[in-house]
C-alpha cells in the first residue's frame, strides 16, 4: 500500500497551511510552499503544536516566521 506526501505548507505567522491556500486561513497572512529564497520544498514531516524550523535547511536564510 502507497503513502501518498502532502507537501507542507505555512503562511507567515508559521501556521500549518494546505498546498492549495494562497493565504492563511487562520490570519489571512500569505502562505509560503517553499523557501522564498532558494525554492527548497518544506519538510514533509511536521511534529503537531510545534512551530516550524525558523532557518531553511538548504540555503541556511531565516524563514518568514522566524524568530
């Protein structure tokens, strides 16, 4: 039996957002599919209540939510 990935998604506030969401249903804030510096895709593995990474993996830039 296949898993199927969903791509992970977060808007500016780091909020968990669907691959098909422009803006954040939860603050209307725009919602990011990658790194908006080097397009890198997001994890496809998130750990429930806990903020996303505030540093991309691959390039290393501070993510829109960072701290």
């Amino acid at each position: 039996m296949a898993i199927d990935k969903l791509a992970i998604s977060y808007c500016r506030q780091g909020h968990l957002c669907t691959p098909s969401d422009r803006f954040c249903t939860k603050c209307g804030e725009i919602v990011y599919h990658a790194c908006p510096n080097c397009g890198h895709s997001y994890p496809d593995v998130i750990v429930v209540g806990k903020k996303p990474d505030s540093f991309c993996s691959n390039c290393g830039e501070k993510q829109p939510w960072g701290d």
